[in-house]
C-alpha cells in the first residue's frame, strides 16, 4: 500500500509539472511570444517555487523523478546517430567534440551554481 502512495504522490507531482508546462505553451501561443513556450512554462515555474505560491514539497519527489530518469529521453538520439556513423567525417567529429565539451562545462557549471544556492540556504535556515 505504501508504495502505492508513494507511486500516486510521483504522479500527482509529475501532473503538476507538466500543468505548468502546458500553461507556458497556452500563453506563449496566446501572446505570440518569440521564445519557447517550454522556457515560458519555466519562468513561471520558477516564479510559483519563488514567491511560493506553489511550495516545494508540492513537487520534490516528482521533480526528482523526472530528474533521475532523465538520461532515458537521450537514447533515442544517440540511436538515431548511429545510423549515420559511416557519413561521419572531421567536420562531425569536431562538431560533436564540441558538443561533448560544451555539455560537460554546462554540467560543472550547473554543479557549483548548485552548491551556492545549496549553502546559501543552508545559511538562511541557520539565521531563523
């Protein structure tokens, strides 16, 4: 029974997400706007965490779901690439050289900004 809850309480989590998901691609279609609606679907994500509207525990464990899982989205890409492995030439392999370079700076870096926000609110809740 108890993983029952707890598988029901990931759903419930994910629905939320993907509410607020949708509700970026509802106003970026509404608006006309030039940016991504996913990217809208963030900004007001992080404006509902931010100002609480919405509190953490709301979404945690769904959120922590999707993130865990999140290296299964890329496989069928990688897939897709290897179809085309005998087209390659020096031009792709600088290409994905680049890709692969860039993607791990964008982790070390997503990595220290964590830490910071980490310890800052570690710090914040030392102060109350």
């Amino acid at each position: 029974m108890k993983t029952i809850t707890k598988s029901f309480r990931i759903m419930s989590q994910i629905l939320i997400i993907i509410c607020i998901t949708y509700l970026g691609n509802i106003i970026q279609k509404a608006l006309h706007l030039p940016i991504a609606s996913s990217i809208v679907g963030l900004v007001i994500f992080f404006l509902l965490l931010k100002f609480k509207v919405i509190p953490e525990k709301w979404i945690d464990k769904g959120a922590n779901f999707l993130l865990t899982t999140m290296i299964f989205f890329f496989i069928p890409s990688v897939v897709g690439l290897m179809d085309v492995v005998s087209i390659f030439d020096m031009h792709f392999i600088l290409f994905f050289a680049l890709i692969i370079v860039s993607t791990f700076v964008v982790a070390i870096i997503s990595g220290y900004v964590a830490e910071i926000m980490l310890s800052k609110s570690k710090k914040r809740g030392e102060h109350q």
